[in-house]
C-alpha cells in the first residue's frame, strides 16, 4: 500500500512498525465530527495514530498511548503545543507525505527535521483522492497488518453540512475541515472503504467504523455493507 518508506534516522526500520502495528489493535483518528460524539476511550487499544492539527484538541494531545502522526503541509511546525507533544513523546514517529510544495522547502520543515531526526519518516501511498491524511494513514498501517483497525474522525460532511457538527481539531470549521463538495467526499470514502475491506482480507484485519451511522459520516454505506459495527462494540463506544 505504500509507494515508498524513507528514513534517515539509525533508530527507525520497517520492523519499527512491525512492532507499532503488526498483530496490534489501532485506532487512527481524524479530526471529524465523530471524534467528539463516540466513546472511543473505551476501546482497548495499543495505540492510535492521528494527524495534522491534533495539538490544537487539549484532550487528544494529552493522551500517552499515540504511537505515530502524519503531519501535512499545513501545519504549524513551531506551534508551543505539537513542540511539548513531541518532546514529552520521543518514541512517537512523525511522517510527511513529501511532494513539490514551498513547505517542504522551507527553513521550518529544515530545522524541524533536524530536531526530530530520531524520530521523522516520510512515505507516499498507493491509493488516495479526498479520503484525506488520516485515511492515508489507515493504508499505512494496514502496510502493517493490524489485528483490529479502528477509525474515527474519518468522516467527510452530508448533503447540508452547515447543520453538521464542529470538526474536532479545528472547531471554526464544521465536518470535514476541506472544501471539496459533498458527492467527492462520499465517492472518495467510498473508495477508501472498500481498499481498506479488499486489503483486510489479506491482512486479517477486523475493521470498525467508529462513526458508522452518522449522516455525516461518508463510508457508512460501505462499512455497514461489508464491515458493520458489531453489538459490543456499539455498546462499548455509545455515549
């Protein structure tokens, strides 16, 4: 699933991984609105992965089971809360998706590269349209071959998204936090779900959509189709 996996740290290989994910219950969070309306907490967990603007929700940066983040070019590099996340957390692994852009050029991504060393990867996946970093990040994990694969925050928006629910990391924007109009998010999460579900059957994953059923939530058709949310685990994450 991965076109490629870069490293220039001595502390990091493929079997860095293998022992983050391979066998392993994952979470990977979004910065959706399911975020903020299931019990994720609850869930017995190995670790979660998330993403660009995690630092800016004061409970998910705080939490001490995140074992990995894909950063974008958006992000704030120097912002004091990913810089306390980072240094409070030197086994977390950070990665970039590096393409042409002035970001990856710059004097910031330079000198933050150089502190993080240790720590930075860099990868590109096979797949992708508007599924958006964090379902990025689900295909990079199931490189791995998760036992349980967990997603949440991984929503795109419904048919009126003024109605929809604030986004969870960045709380001026409701849904998804990305422009695109609604059918492109409901064909991309469709994608996304069904390369996840076609990958599960050769990796053994057992995948859980945690925002199945929310109107705004665009793989539900999907999932409930080929994955659905079992009992225990509605109960589990109900609110």
């Amino acid at each position: 699933m991965l076109k490629f996996l870069k490293t220039q740290s001595p502390k990091i290989n493929q079997d860095t991984f293998v022992k983050k994910f391979t066998g392993k219950r994952i979470l990977v969070m979004g910065s959706g609105p399911s975020v903020n309306l299931v019990n994720w907490k609850a869930l017995d967990l190995d670790g979660i992965v998330t993403t660009s603007f995690f630092y800016l929700n004061s409970e998910v940066r705080k939490l001490n089971n995140i074992v990995h983040i894909t950063l974008t070019d958006i992000v704030d590099l120097e912002h004091p809360n990913l810089i306390e996340f980072l240094d409070n957390n030197p086994d977390c692994t950070i990665a970039f998706e590096p393409k042409p852009h002035p970001f990856y050029e710059s004097q910031s991504y330079r000198d933050f590269n150089t502190k993080y060393s240790k720590q930075v990867i860099s990868y590109n996946t096979i797949y992708g349209k508007k599924e958006g970093v964090a379902g990025r990040a689900c295909y990079f994990v199931m490189q791995f071959s998760p036992s349980k694969l967990y997603y949440v925050g991984i929503d795109g928006k419904s048919s009126n998204p003024d109605t929809d629910p604030h986004n969870a990391f960045r709380t001026e924007f409701r849904g998804d936090a990305d422009g695109y109009p609604q059918q492109e998010f409901v064909e991309s999460h469709m994608y996304f779900a069904d390369i996840l579900y076609q990958t599960s059957t050769q990796t053994g994953t057992r995948l859980y959509n945690l925002g199945e059923g929310f109107n705004f939530n665009c793989s539900t058709p999907y999932s409930t189709a080929h994955f659905p949310l079992d009992t225990v685990t509605k109960q589990t994450i109900q609110l």
